[in-house]
C-alpha cells in the first residue's frame, strides 16, 4: 500500500504506512487545501502586531525581577545560582503550598497533578515524562536541530532578554534555550513540579495554571513558546490575548501542536482502523470536555484573531513507524512509533475514565 511518492515507499506489503504530510509555507505562499487530511505537527508562528522595534541589548544584570507576583503562581527556582539545595527553596509561607502541589493525585496505576486537580489529562509519572523527553527529541529532528523556528530578535541572541515556555512539562526545552541564549533569562510555566533542581542560571520555572489571567506585566517576553497544549485550553482565544498582551513590541509566539487523528496518505486506511477510532474519540471527549485537541488546525486563524502579523504557518510529517527510506523520517517514524505505543496508556486514561465516563473497575 503507498504512502506517498515512490521514492519513500518499501516492501511494507498490504499494511497501512500512516504519516502525515509536510508543506512548507509563508503566509503570502500559502496555498492549503482545506480538506486535506490532518497533518502533524504544524508549526504556527507570529509576531505582536506592535510596530516599535527590540530595543538595544541590555546585560544580564539588568534584568528585573518580577513586577507582580502571580498569585497562582509558585516560583521555586533560583534565577542566579543553579547549585543550590532544593529544600532550602521555599519559605515558611509557602511550606504547606510546597506539600500540596507535590501530593499528586492517583489514579488507575498513574500519577497525576494536584495543583489544579484535574486540569490536565496527561499523567506526570516517569513513564510519562520519559515520553516528552523524547518528544523534544523528535522536534528537534523535525526542526534540523532548532529550537525554534521563529526568527527572534532578527537571529542576533543578544538581543533576546525574557523567554516564556508555557506547559514546561519536564522543562528540557526552556533548559536547552536557557543554554541556547545565555543572555536571556527563561521562565517555563506548569502544573507539575516535575523539573529538576539543577538548570542553568538563567532558567527557572513557576508552577501556574496560565488557562487563568496572567499576571506577568505587559510588554514582558521577547519570545513565548506554546506545544503540545491541545486538550489543555479552555479558550484559547483568552489564552492568546493574554500572550499578545505579555509580548514585547516585536516579540514572538510560536505554537507547535499535531493532530491526534493518524492518517494514510493513500487514504486506504478502513474506517474502523484502530487509528481512526482513537483519533475520533479523542477529539470527540476533547470537544465533551471542552478542551479541543483540534487546535492544531484552528490556531493560525486563532492567532490572526488575536492581532497577530506576519503569521506563518509549516507543517510537517511524522511517520508510524520505520518504513521510510528517508533516514530522517525512518528515524522519526520509529520514535513516533515508540511514543506512541508505549503513551497510548497514559494519553487515554484520564480522558476516558474523566468526560468519557468509562469505569475501569
């Protein structure tokens, strides 16, 4: 069965080869067929609709610290000095937050947050973290190497003073960009307190829910990075306001999301294929739940919404599995292969147990 052009195919036999497609696309480039099938992951990036220019570059040590403090926020990382004793991280006054955020919740086997109980679907045991570890792994295969895909502060990293990374998760990506951009000070947002106690200097992470107001001051970021958040936002169109209002005058967004329905590029796949019937179930509780896992096609017109400008959106494939003669899509189909049989647990649980109703006992 094909899956694409022949130059990619080999001697899988009758078996679906599932993937999706990659295009490569500015916004004045962009010719998408909106009935195409599901790709992922679409890489949506822009920039605040500010006209003002960066200013100059400003030394490390002028950074402030925070000019109000998040109520729903709890700060626990040193900004200047990583070799510290992560007891000695929290004050009288927080002890009894400290204690709560990391009496996780169980449930069916797996470990889950208890700040915001709920909130999320995804697990944060080891099993769980393993996995998103090795997710960063693949977008940087997927991205040659980067990061990042947005053109912050016209490439020149002196210029780029406060980055935020929202749903950190185990914070390997805000570390990487902390040791990426040493001149920056990185701040990575979750629910969880799953990062470890020694990061770079200039790389912290707060425990907040940012489905709430944020209450980091306008103007702040030069550069907010947003993945893997479908299923996780409310409203977005809030969410977004409230990254619009935190950038600086030409800063940037980025949002990286996939699509959580697989797809043959023959599209000989049976509509009871396994594959489809997980994706539809997804979406379906996501939309139930009212947290859609479809955002990764509703963004780029979310983020015009928003004010944005110069939008740009890439999308990208990911294959299942290790058929490609590719070396860099045999390699990303057999991580993608991996996390995806070994997550499948820990991606449905809580989704079917919590708005799908289902009862494991």
């Amino acid at each position: 069965m094909s899956s694409g052009a022949d130059e990619d195919r080999d001697d899988a036999g009758s078996l679906p080869i599932f993937s999706n497609t990659i295009d490569l696309t500015t916004q004045d480039e962009m010719d998408i067929d909106p009935s195409a099938p599901p790709v992922f992951p679409p890489v949506i990036f822009g920039t605040s609709s500010h006209s003002e220019p960066l200013n100059a570059a400003h030394p490390l040590l002028a950074f402030q610290p925070h000019d109000t403090q998040d109520p729903h926020a709890l700060y626990y990382a040193d900004d200047h000095d990583s070799a510290y004793d992560s007891a000695s991280l929290l004050g009288d006054d927080t002890d009894t937050l400290a204690s709560f955020i990391t009496d996780y919740r169980y449930e069916n086997g797996r470990r889950y947050h208890s700040f915001r109980d709920g909130a999320y679907w995804g697990p944060n045991d080891d099993r769980q973290n393993e996995l998103v570890d090795l997710a960063h792994h693949m977008y940087l295969i997927t991205l040659d190497g980067n990061l990042h895909l947005a053109p912050i502060a016209d490439g020149v990293k002196g210029n780029v003073h406060e980055i935020l990374d929202i749903g950190t998760g185990t914070g390997i990506w805000a570390i990487d960009m902390a040791d990426e951009y040493p001149c920056a000070r990185v701040t990575g947002t979750d629910l969880s307190p799953i990062q470890p106690d020694f990061v770079p200097p200039n790389c912290s992470f707060e425990i907040d829910d940012v489905t709430l107001e944020w209450t980091f001051p306008d103007d702040r970021f030069d550069f907010i990075h947003i993945r893997e958040l479908f299923g996780c936002i409310p409203d977005w169109d809030f969410f977004l306001q409230q990254a619009w209002r935190c950038l600086k005058p030409g800063g940037w967004v980025e949002i990286v999301e996939h699509s959580v329905c697989p797809v043959s590029d023959d599209g000989n796949v049976p509509a009871d294929h396994f594959y489809n019937t997980w994706g539809e179930t997804v979406e379906g509780l996501g939309e139930r739940w009212g947290k859609t896992f479809q955002i990764w096609r509703q963004s780029r017109d979310k983020v015009l919404a928003a004010d944005f400008t110069d939008v740009v959106e890439r999308r990208f494939k990911w294959p299942i599995g290790g058929w490609s003669l590719d070396p860099k899509m045999r390699e990303l189909g057999m991580w993608n292969q991996l996390r995806l049989m070994d997550g499948v647990e820990g991606f449905m649980l809580r989704i079917l147990t919590g708005p799908g109703g289902v009862s494991l006992a």
